[in-house]
C-alpha cells in the first residue's frame, strides 16, 4: 500500500484496516496530504515569481542597470522557497514513515473469518496413550530441554544424537525436494540483516519488538529467510526472461515471542530460535496466486511424503501477516499434544515487498512493473519434528522413523 493508494482510496483503505482489525488511521497521512498540496502550490507560485523576476534583473543588466529592491525581492523569494521545501521535504517524511505502518492490501477471496479449505490423511489411533514431545525426547535421549535452558535460558531446545540427525535430515529432505523435484535455486544468506531488508520485507517497523536486535552493529538476527530472500534483488531490475525467481534457503530463525507470554511455555511449540526451510518466489503479477496454489501443494507434498496428516486453513483477513495479501496456513496433527499444529504459511504478497524494495521487472515492450513477491515455509520446525515423533511412536517407546527420510538417516528405521 502506498500513498498514491491512500490519496486516491481512502475508503477502501480504511475498509482494509477495519478488516484486518487495525489500530491505525489515515487521516493524519490525509491531513499532510492536503497541507503538503498547499504548500507545494505556494512553492510554484513563488518559482514563478522567481522566473520572472530573474527576467527582470537579466533585462537590467544588459542596460548595465541596478535595482537594489529587485535583488531584495529575488534573496527573500529564495529564502520563502527554500523554507517551503523544507516543510514539504519534513511534511513528505512524515507521510513516507507513516504509510509504512500500513498493510498490505487484501485479496477479495480473503474474509473476515477463517476457512479450512483442505486435508489429507487422518490422525492416528493408538492402543495406549500418547506421549507427548516433552516426554518422549527426552526419554529417549534425543531432546535435552534441560541443558538448553542451562545454556540459554527459557524457550530454547537441544537436538542430541539421533535427534539432531533427525533434524538435519528433515531440513536436507525439504532443501533437495525444493531444489531437485520444483528447480528452486538453493541460497545460503547471513542470520543477520540490516534495516532496510527487513523494512523492504515488511518486517520493520511493526516487529521490532519481536525481533532480537544487536544495536552497536544496528542489525537484526532474522525471524525467517523471507526477508533476505526477498531483498536479494532489492534496488535491481529484472528482465521478464528471468521470471519466476524461486529460491529456496534454510536458516536457523530467531523470534523473541514477547506477545506470547504464557502461552506454549512447555516444550517447542513456541521457542526463541528454530530451523526452517523458506520458499520465495518473484512473479508476473498475472500468474501470481497460480503461484499461490504451486507452492502450497509442494509443502503439502512435502507433509504427505512424511506420512503426517494436515489440514489446510485459509487466514482471516484479521489474521493474515503484515505484508500478506493472501495466506494458506498447514497445520499438521500432533497426537502427543493432542493439537493441529501450523508448520508453513503460504503468502502471496503482491508488489507490497517488491515496491518497498524498488525491485522493478522491465518488460519486452520496454515498460515496467513491480513483480509480486510470494513466500511460504517449506517446512517449519521443530513442529515437524514433534508431529514425526509424537505420530510414530509406539508402545515400546521406538519411534518409526518415515520412510523418506531413512536415506538420509544411514537407514536407520527406528529410534529407539
């Protein structure tokens, strides 16, 4: 959303924020509007006075005559412009860092309530009761929450042995489906991002407070890949030829949960720093939520190939991300826990982030546009991982390890 959207749909983007349950309001951005209008149109009055009254003095001068009044008049019109400039410039700011408190338009398909518009497969029964992942990880020795508190603190995981093979083979089943079954290009980028990534992602400035800072070097530890891979052409123009972009990247992923405090405390539900696999793709805007519905069928694929029974919910408008048009979210079942657990968010985020990151795409006929930007979690854990191991178990206390993943794990079938 950008102030050209603002100044010519106003009511439509206080429909928007209304739907999003949104705080904010336009009207001061409106309100700057019409003053900047004004002042802009008293500059131009004033240039025209200046152009004429350079003409003036020029006449002047080839007659080798002077008027001191005519050079009074032209310092203080300069002075009153360059005054103005600067209320417009100060006024200009203002609205510049306001509009990017805004969100993202809204899909028509997109309501004020939630859908489940999918699912596959069906929870497991068991003959005994589940165990949940808290008490099955670290019965077998595979998860240590104990020591990771020790090291961190609160909200944090340790993967041991066989658990962190378990955790690399799944981050390296998702990177090579991504990469040898869809042509995703794999990109390994820094944990670390500067301001303007995040801002041209739409991650600043509305989760600052979500975000781990490290403020001497004014960088960010990322909450997900999206923003470096959305920003690794920011400030570049694309050839259509080159369309679609599609990246795949896994990164361990920070988040502080400050808004979630006293929820999902025990266990890894909900936890400060965890690994996942992220998709992003640029696109021609015309073929965008076909793009849409690709990559939520490859992270499906990604849960079906698991064995591991989802389903699939289409956000709110209330609920939606920030910078997100449209969202799928998967959720899959953990029988330990007893609970639909989201392990990817699938977005389709039109030209929000490629307009805040200038990320232009130049056409055959030689014009230009913003392609859109999507992204989704291919997949997101450790919630797989709960889902493996809570789902597998067994009575003896093994966990079956799925079949897709035993090449990556020396075929190994169990963990026991």
């Amino acid at each position: 959303m950008d102030l050209k959207f603002v100044r010519e749909h106003p009511d439509e983007v206080r429909q928007i924020l209304t739907l999003r349950h949104s705080p904010l309001s336009i009207e001061e951005i409106l309100q700057l509007d019409t003053q900047r209008r004004r002042l802009v149109t008293e500059r131009d009055e004033l240039h025209r006075q200046q152009k004429d009254l350079s003409a003036a003095i020029a006449r002047l001068k080839q007659n080798k005559q002077d008027d001191p009044e005519l050079l009074k008049r032209a310092r203080e019109l300069s002075d009153n412009i360059k005054l103005l400039e600067q209320k417009i410039e100060e006024i200009e700011s203002r609205q510049e860092s306001l509009v990017k408190l805004l969100p993202n338009r809204i899909h028509p398909s997109v309501t004020e309530e939630e859908e489940i518009v999918a699912g596959w497969g069906e929870p497991p029964q068991f003959d005994f009761q589940p165990l949940a992942h808290w008490d099955l990880g670290p019965a077998l020795g595979i998860v240590d929450f104990e020591t990771a508190a020790r090291l961190a603190g609160s909200r944090f995981v340790l993967f041991r042995g066989a658990g962190a093979r378990l955790e690399r083979a799944l981050i390296n089943f998702f990177l090579d489906t991504a990469v040898r079954k869809y042509g995703y290009t794999e990109i390994s980028p820094p944990v670390l991002a500067n301001r303007s990534t995040l801002e041209a992602a739409g991650q600043l400035p509305h989760l600052e407070s979500e975000m781990y800072r490290i403020e001497t070097d004014e960088l960010y530890l990322i909450p997900t890949a999206e923003p470096q891979l959305v920003a690794y052409y920011r400030g570049e123009t694309l050839t259509e030829e080159e369309l679609p972009v599609k990246m795949v990247a896994y990164t361990p992923c920070f988040r502080r949960e400050a808004g979630s405090y006293g929820r999902d405390v025990r266990g890894m539900i909900r936890i400060h720093q965890f690994d996942k696999v992220e998709l992003v793709r640029l696109t021609r805007p015309d073929r965008s939520y076909q793009d849409l519905e690709e990559m939520r069928s490859e992270a499906e694929g990604l849960l079906q190939a698991l064995g591991l029974p989802y389903r699939v919910k289409r956000l709110a408008a209330w609920d939606i991300a920030f910078q997100s048009a449209k969202t799928y979210d998967l959720e899959v079942w953990a029988a330990g826990v007893g609970r639909w657990l989201e392990v990817s968010s699938i977005s389709n985020c039109e030209d929000f982030q490629t307009r805040r990151g200038k990320i232009r795409v130049r056409s055959r006929d030689g014009s230009g546009y913003y392609p859109h930007a999507l992204n989704g979690s291919a997949l997101a854990l450790p919630r797989t991982f709960i889902a493996i191991i809570e789902n597998y178990q067994q009575a003896d206390g093994s966990i079956i390890i799925p079949e897709v993943l035993r090449p990556y794990m020396a075929g190994q079938e169990r963990l026991t």
